[in-house]
C-alpha cells in the first residue's frame, strides 16, 4: 500500500510464509542487498529451516563460495540451466524439493 514501510511489508510476508523461494541469476548476490538480507533471514530464520530452496539460474559453471556461497549448495538447489527453461519444468521440480524439504522437517 503507499506509505507503508517497504522493509516492515516484506518482512511481514516473510514472517506468514511457509517456504522461501529464492531465484538467484549470475551477479544477483552482489548486487541486491535486498536478496542478500532476504536470504541471510531464512538462513537464520527457525521458521525456515529445510524451507529455502535456491533457484539457480544460468549456472553451467560456478565457484563454489566465489559465485555461490556453499551455504547456498548444501540447500538442495534447483539448477535452471538456460534461462529459456519451460517455467512449468521450473516450478514441478522446485515443488518436488519442497515437498522433500517439509517432509524431511516433520
């Protein structure tokens, strides 16, 4: 709504969300605090823990802590190769891993 405090909106849909999905393309990390600070609050988060699944986009190639931090990877990320994926392959695979991920946390 205007007026409403940007940070306190997306901390609030943070807060009543189940899972946290987030899609990262090359450079995304160093170049939006924003998805920096959303990622850091699910990784410290009890409320989401087994719940962040990072969609990787455009990945072929990568270091590991240098393009990705390995935290990222020890999260079950879903590769989309080319970024032309078909998005409903995107989204079976990233509810595949979601359902993993909540059944694992029962």
């Amino acid at each position: 709504m205007p007026g409403d405090n940007p940070a306190n909106v997306r901390g609030k849909a943070l807060d009543e969300s189940d899972l946290f999905v987030a899609l990262i393309t090359r450079g995304a990390l160093d170049e939006s605090e924003l998805l920096r600070g959303e990622i850091q609050y699910a990784l410290t988060s009890e409320r989401f823990e087994r719940r962040l699944i990072p969609v990787l986009v455009d990945f072929v190639t990568f270091q590991a802590g240098k393009d990705v931090p390995w935290i990222l990877l020890k999260l079950n990320p879903v590769y989309v190769l080319r970024p032309y994926d078909e998005f409903a392959e995107v989204i079976d695979r990233v509810r595949i891993v979601a359902e993993q991920q909540i059944n694992a946390a029962h």
